[in-house]
C-alpha cells in the first residue's frame, strides 16, 4: 500500500503513487508529514461532517472547526433583504404611479421604505449581534 503524505505550506495531501507526476509538474513539496490510510480516512470523513483540517504546530494534520465571517453573513443578509424590500417598492410605486393602489398598499410601501432604510444603516461591524429591522 503506497504512502499518503500532508504538507502544511500548502494544506493538502500527497499520494505516494502520483509523486511522478507531482514530480514533473514540479509541485512536489519539500516539506512532508506522512500520514497513516487510516488517519487520511478518519480526517476526509470529519471534513465531510462539517470540519476543516489545517496543520498543528508540528506541520501535522489536524481538525477544527471552520471560522464563520459573521460580518460577511451579516452583509448577505442584509442585502438579500434589501433586494426582497426594493423589489416590492418597486411593485408598489408602479401600483401608486398607475392609480391603482389600494391604501393598505400605501401603507405597506412606506413600511417597506422605511424598512429599506433601516437596513441600509446597519451597523454591521457589530455582527452576529445585529437588532435587525
């Protein structure tokens, strides 16, 4: 059975059977752990689950759990709910510039703006704790 080997520097793994074509390519790394089949399976079904594997201090790989950009998930909510709200006042100002608006509509597009508003001044630096509108 061929060996399988991790590289910190560069976070992945390295079939023995494909050094060849590492090799010629010029991508073999230096720096090698070797890493037992069992330990590669145990990891490659963890990372399946959910986890990550990065290295330890000893260039070993190891799991962890993945970091969440709490501000990122902030920014995509946000804009996703501010796409729901434009696309409604949208809607609506085609309804109120036709004539054609009934007043709970009038009242539900300035909710909508108002709601638009809100969120565009979020503050997002704050994420996850965020009071939403």
């Amino acid at each position: 059975m061929k060996k399988i080997f991790f590289c910190a520097k560069t976070n992945g793994f390295y079939p023995e059977e494909f050094q060849e074509q590492y090799v010629d390519a010029g991508t073999w790394p230096e720096e090698l752990t070797e890493v037992s089949h069992e330990q590669y399976q145990f990891l490659m079904g963890a990372q399946s689950h959910g986890k990550i594997i990065v290295p330890d201090e000893d260039g070993y790989p190891v799991l962890s759990d993945p970091e969440t950009d709490f501000t990122a998930v902030a920014v995509q909510r946000r804009d996703s709910e501010m796409a729901l709200a434009s696309a409604r006042i949208n809607a609506l100002t085609d309804a109120q510039d036709d004539g054609d608006i009934t007043p709970e509509e009038v009242e539900e597009l300035a909710a909508l703006r108002e709601k638009r508003t809100r969120l565009r001044r979020l503050d997002l630096t704050t994420a996850p704790d965020i009071d939403w509108p």
